[in-house]
C-alpha cells in the first residue's frame, strides 16, 4: 500500500461539525494518506445487491465489534481487531479519480453504491469531506446513488442528497441493529446512539430523500426481541422500506466480536452462541454464497414472521440487501458538456 501516515492530522472532534460525532474514543486514531489507483469497485458476490461501490476510506472509526469488512483491513498490513478501528486509510484523490471514472466511455450510470465495505460518512469525513466531493461529482454527472450509514454526519450533506433525488435518485440507508442505547454503545462504541439514527432518518426523509432502514446485524440471543420496536421508530420517523439481515462472523471477525460481548454481557455469550449455531445451520460461521446473508432453522423464521408481519402493519415495503433499491434507477446519467475537469 502506498500511503503515508500523517502525524497530526485534523482532528473531527475539533471540527464545527462535533455534535454530530459523539463520544471521542479512548485511543487515538492514527490517518493514513494514500493517492489510490481507483475508486469505483465492481462486486462480484451474488449476495450483495448492487454491482458498483465507493469507499472513500478504510477502516472505520465506529469500531463495531461485528463488522464483517475486518478482514480486508489484513489486505493493507493492519490487523482486523484495533487497527481496523484506528489506523483509518484516506483516499485522498477519490473525488478525482472518481470523475475520471465517470468520464470513461465504459461508465453507462448504473446504480453507484457509497459505502460497501467501511463507512463513507465516519468522523474523519468531518474534516476531510471525500464523501460530500464524491456526491458533488455525482450531481453533476446526475449519477444515481445509494448511501449505507449509520452516521449523524449524513445531515451535512441533506441538501445536496435532495437535489440528487430530484435531479437523478438518491437513497439512504441507516443501520440500526439496536433499541437500547447503552447495548448499542457496548457493541458499536462509537457509532452514532439509535436515537440519533432515528433522528437522521426524520431529517433526510423531511428533506424528500428517500430512506430505509436495515436492521442490521440481528444477534439472535441478543438484540433480536428489539427488531419489532425498530421497526416501529423506524415507521415513526419516515421511512419507507426495510431490510434486515442476520449476524455474520467471517474469519477474524468472530473472535473480535465474542471477545466484546464477554466484557459487555458476559452472562449472554452462551445463550448467543447456541442461538447462531441454530440459525447458521450447526455453525456459528456460514461462508457460502445464498447462506451467508440469510439465516434458517425456526428461531430465524420466528424472528422473520415478527419482522414482517410488523412491516405489514406499518404500511413498509422490505428491501434486499444492505437496503438497497430492487429497482433499477432511471438512467439520467450524462457527462456535462463543459471541458476540463470538476477539480482543475
């Protein structure tokens, strides 16, 4: 990887944009620079709903002991545990090159999906912007996209997700796994509080950005008896589908993530254990392509049945994946006919 570490670098809680970023973590963060080669990724899996993703940083500040995007911290030299949570990568250029990308005769304006591995709108995004830079490009390309977060700092950019809808589509997805704040602060300690994600979904579907929300991670055992409340707070606020999806624990994520709930809820770790070994087919890790993003077994179905039986109720539509749109976006795509680049 070539990147340089920065030795002071712009400190988020410092920034006009602090109320948004919460807690600060015990341990300081430490930035990585780095000018990539690209920035648009092509997935390949036939679980992920959407072909097309941006990252605009790497590892990710939230540190959610579940997060399934650990192991690709290992790709970069760092370890899955506390590096992914503190030495964050920057890709400087992404807005750059991702204009470059737009400019390419290859580039037809399917569906472009901001944050498919890490957070696009983590606390460094306060002071380093990449995620608004990127959006801006994509207006004016009138490129559709689809943000995933679970961060606050999406409301800086409300006003221009809105001209995106109007002008293209844009659509949002919060994360929210948890009901019950201090459950959420053990497991995702420094990821906005669920009463803030509620909050950003008022905010961003006042403004005519559509939203859903993803139930996501459900932890049987754990947070699956607070599905039904989010669902209703998830109504509450405005928005308009739903999606959910199961507890997954691929390679060094798994011991990352016991080793938190023993300190949290040490009392639970059995009963959570056995709940996954009964949804994940007598494993607590299932990697295969059509099983990994889905449960099975009884306890799953129940835990489905509530979910949609609420959403029935409540009037919303669920979504596939990460809460992404099933629907291919309208095509309005087009290159703007001025010469020269959006960052000469």
């Amino acid at each position: 990887m070539k990147a340089r570490s920065v030795s002071n670098p712009p400190n988020p809680w410092h920034s006009t944009e602090v109320e948004w970023l919460g807690e600060r973590p015990a341990a300081p963060l430490r930035l990585h620079i780095e000018q990539a080669r690209s920035i648009v990724s092509e997935n390949q899996s036939p679980d992920i709903g959407f072909r097309f993703s941006l990252n605009p940083y790497r590892g990710c500040a939230h540190a959610c002991a579940y997060c399934y995007a650990r192991p690709s911290h290992q790709y970069l030299g760092f370890g899955a545990g506390s590096d992914f949570d503190r030495e964050i990568v920057v890709k400087l250029n992404a807005a750059a090159l991702l204009e470059q990308a737009f400019q390419k005769p290859s580039w037809e304006g399917e569906l472009l999906v901001f944050s498919g591995n890490t957070d696009c709108y983590q606390p460094v995004e306060a002071s380093y912007g990449l995620t608004r830079a990127c959006l801006e490009v994509c207006l004016a390309f009138r490129q559709p996209v689809h943000v995933i977060t679970k961060s606050a700092l999406v409301r800086r950019d409300v006003d221009l997700l809105a001209r995106l809808s109007r002008e293209a589509r844009a659509s949002v997805t919060i994360s929210i796994p948890f009901a019950e704040p201090e459950m959420a602060r053990a497991i995702e300690p420094y990821a906005p509080a669920p009463e803030a994600r509620f909050e950003t979904v008022r905010r961003l579907a006042a403004a005519g950005v559509r939203v859903s929300v993803n139930v996501a991670p459900v932890i049987p055992g754990l947070n699956d008896a607070q599905v039904s409340e989010i669902v209703e707070r998830a109504a509450a606020a405005g928005a308009s589908s739903l999606a959910m999806i199961p507890l997954r624990l691929p390679a060094e994520v798994l011991p990352v993530f016991f080793e938190r709930l023993a300190e949290a809820y040490p009392a639970r770790v059995q009963k959570v254990e056995s709940a996954l070994v009964q949804i994940r087919r007598g494993r607590l890790h299932d990697p295969r392509f059509g099983s990994r993003m889905a449960g099975s077994g009884p306890r799953w179905e129940a835990i489905v049945a509530i979910f949609a039986a609420q959403c029935r109720r409540l009037g919303l539509d669920r979504d596939g994946m990460d809460g992404v749109p099933r629907e291919e976006p309208p095509r309005t795509f087009r290159r703007p006919s001025r010469q020269g680049s959006l960052f000469d």
